[in-house]
C-alpha cells in the first residue's frame, strides 16, 4: 500500500511534490504488473484535498501570512476581583465580533517553571494576525483596557501558529 496524492495525476504549481507524488502512482502500477500475477495486491490511495479551516482561510486569503492562526496568550495575576471581574465580563461581549476562538479560559493550571503565580490563563486563537489587531484596537476593546490595567498583572504574548482543525 502507498501513499500519493491527486497532485500525482494534476499540474500543479508544486513540481517537486507532484513529480514525487506521479512517481509514486508510477511505481505502484508498474509493481502491480510485476505481480498481480503471482496474486500479490498492490494500490496506492491517493487522498485528495480536505476541506479544512486552515484550506479554506487560505483560499480566501492566499497571502502566506494570512493562512496561519493567531494565537493571544494573557497570564493574569487579579489585584480587584471585583474589577477583574467588570473586565472578563466586558472583554468577553467584544469578541463575538471578530473571527475568535477562546481555547483556554481557566483558574486550574499550574506552573510549571519561572516565576510568577498567575490566577487565571487565557488562551484565544485569531483567524489571523490582521482580525488580532481589529479586535485589540477596536473601540469596544479600548474601551475596556482600562479595567485590566487597574485590577491585574499581565503577562501578554502573541504568536502565528497552525493548528490542526476540523471543519466547522
């Protein structure tokens, strides 16, 4: 059993994946003849394109940048939960806006190595690093900044990243 692709079978603007990948339906046909008489099966499954999130954004945006997630990670240490809480509250109704996934809002983590002791992580993915920066300088998230700022320590970062997903 092998492994190719359609791009064996197409022109494609990949000439090295597609003649690896021809070369391979190749090999699988000309074994076959050699022996299929003898009563041994040989095929080779050539899975096409799988439609998913990551396909889909690429194919709307074809700029390499654009195809990948972006992914916001906050460790925040509250010093007004009271505060904190007008904050997660607020922050929350300004995300349904944007292309946004919360990954990860949780007070159950540890740490692992360094220092610091954060109360709560937070882990949002962007479709891109174009809808990261609508969201962070939007005027409903500007908005709400303040309330952070005055009731928690932040440890803020941000990264490209491909995960895989499913279809949606």
């Amino acid at each position: 059993m092998n492994v190719s692709s359609l791009a064996g079978t197409l022109t494609r603007p990949r000439p090295a994946y597609a003649a690896t990948k021809g070369a391979v339906l190749s090999l699988t046909r000309s074994v076959a003849m050699t022996h299929g008489p003898e009563g041994i099966r040989v095929n080779a499954v050539a899975p096409g394109i799988v439609h998913t999130r990551r396909w889909l954004c690429h194919h709307r945006h074809p700029e390499p940048r654009r195809t990948m997630s972006y992914y916001m990670l906050a460790a925040l240490q509250k010093h007004d939960a009271e505060v904190f809480a007008q904050y997660q509250q607020r922050t929350a109704a300004t995300l349904g806006a944007y292309e946004c996934r919360p990954l990860s809002v949780n007070t159950g983590h540890k740490v692992i190595e360094g220092e610091g002791d954060p109360d709560v992580v937070v882990l949002l993915e962007f479709a891109d690093e174009a809808e990261f920066d609508r969201w962070w300088n939007s005027p409903e998230y500007t908005e709400v900044k303040h309330l952070r700022e005055k009731s928690a320590t932040v440890l803020l970062g941000v990264a490209f990243g491909s995960g895989v997903h499913l279809p949606e």
